[in-house]
C-alpha cells in the first residue's frame, strides 16, 4: 500500500523565543495556541496519514535547530523545509550545515511577506537561489497572486533547481477569480522543474461556508496544468483550522480527484512529495 505523506503542515510553540506576533490579530485568535507533534499525531492517524512535511514559519535560524530536534522523537515528521538567509555571505556554508541533517530536506522563505513584490528576482536572492540550484536542494516559492508571474521568471534563471508552489500560489477562492492567477500558473507549470502543493485553499476560501465545489475549479487547473506527478497533498495544519478540520480539507481533496487512476492519486498523496523531497533516501 502506498504511504500517505502531507508536505505541508506546521508547529510552533508560543514558548520559543521567536517572532509569534503574526498570530496577534482577533482572525487568527483561534490558533494562537502550542501546535505539536502530539497535537497532529492522532489527526494524521485518523485520516490516515503516514508521514509529513514540516515547514517553516519563521525568517529565524533558531527555527531550523528547533524543528530538526522535533523529528529526533516524530517518527512521522519525514523531513523539515527550513529557513536561510538567501542574501547572506554566510549561505552556503549555513546550507551545508543543515544537509548533514538527514531530515533536512528544503528551505523556504516568507516572499508573501515582502514589501518588495520583486524580491524573488532580486540579483542577490537569486545568488542564494542559484547555490540551492547547485546543491539541488528544493525551495518553496511563498507567492500571493501578485507575486506569481516571477514563478517561470525563477524557474527558468534556476532550470535545475526544484521549486514548489505553496497553496497554488495563493488563488482568491473566495471572490472566484481565475483570471488574476491562471495565466501565470500555466506559465509556472511549463517548466518541468516547478510543483505545486494543492492545499491551503479553504483559508483562501469563504472560511464559514466553503464547500467542495469551490475548490474544484483550482484543483482541476491544477492537475491540468501540472499533472498528478507535480501536485502533492498538503494540509496546511494547523493553519487550515481557521476555515476547516484536518479530515475535511484532506477528505476534501480526497474526494475532488475521486475520478482519477489510482496510482495518480498514489501520486498526489504520497509519491509527487516523497520524490520532491527525497524523502525516502
């Protein structure tokens, strides 16, 4: 039987010293609490869910050495996608330190959070990027709709670097729009060396009243788009709470690519992320 990976999902502990006042507006109120391993463990065993991707939340070092130390005990945690400082002199040998960890596995970067919306092709991001490329490690791309038209822009300075799209690159689900996102995620997924994370979408959504068929039409452009071998499951925990349970977002999904083969959904919910992220090496 094929194992079930989720490559997207997060823990943050308010007790660590680290920047936690993104989570200090009344909206988010409701997940501003610890978020642990025991917390997802018994949700992943229910909708059965074997393994998972932790990715990061902080622009902080710290976060990298805290996350790693969290898989020493979680067994499930397959690999951690964490922060660098791509403009740093520092990089690669910061880079190198963190592979010698076997469940280091990608870095991200908070880009959505950028007051430059170029930031992503600045000249001195793209150095550090061009480093990853050469080191082969994986980078997700944080992108809002506004930011999405560099995603070729990148995969094509960086053709050998592996770059995933988070949450699709950020859809407005809720206002249905297509058009402000279609045009520049087909162009992302004409270079053979981005992916796309299909979650994130019912925070994107109309959190009280969402259903199925609003996300339809993303996962359909998607899977059209990229195929199932360049999109993988994501749930997007514990953020995902603000709009939907864990069951429902995956079951959702579940349910959103009932019609196609079963080793194309083996794809999706396990293999697309397992290769992504080398995770069974």
């Amino acid at each position: 039987m094929s194992v079930v990976v989720d490559s997207h999902q997060h823990f943050w502990d308010l007790r660590q010293p680290f920047d936690h006042r993104w989570l200090d507006t009344p909206e988010l109120e409701s997940i501003r609490r610890d978020c642990l391993p025991v917390n997802l463990q018994s949700l992943i065993q229910q909708a059965g869910v074997d393994r998972t991707v932790l990715v990061q939340t902080q622009n902080d070092l710290r976060e990298n050495d805290w996350a790693l130390s969290l898989t020493d005990e979680n067994d499930f945690i397959a690999g951690v996608v964490g922060w660098l400082d791509l403009t740093s002199p520092n990089f690669e040998r910061q880079l190198e330190e963190l592979c010698l960890h076997p469940k280091f596995v990608g870095v991200r970067h908070l880009t959505q959070g950028e007051s430059d919306d170029d930031f992503i092709i600045r000249d001195d991001v793209l150095r550090g990027l061009k480093i990853l490329e050469r080191h082969r490690v994986p980078f997700d791309l944080l992108f809002l709709t506004r930011h999405l038209h560099h995603a070729a822009d990148v995969a094509r300075l960086c053709p050998d670097l592996p770059l995933v799209l988070d949450h699709l690159g950020k859809p407005m689900i809720n206002a249905r729009r297509l058009d402000n996102w279609e045009p520049n995620f087909r162009k992302a997924a004409s270079c053979p060396n981005v992916y796309c994370k299909l979650s994130g979408m019912v925070t994107e959504a109309d959190w009280k009243a969402w259903t199925p068929a609003d996300l339809k039409p993303y996962v359909d452009v998607a899977l059209s788009a990229f195929g199932p071998a360049r999109c993988m499951f994501g749930s997007d925990w514990p953020v995902c709470e603000l709009a939907g349970t864990y069951n429902e977002v995956y079951g959702t999904l579940r349910e959103l690519v009932e019609t196609l083969s079963e080793s194309e959904k083996a794809q999706i919910f396990g293999g697309t992320a397992s290769a992504f992220y080398g995770l069974d090496r």
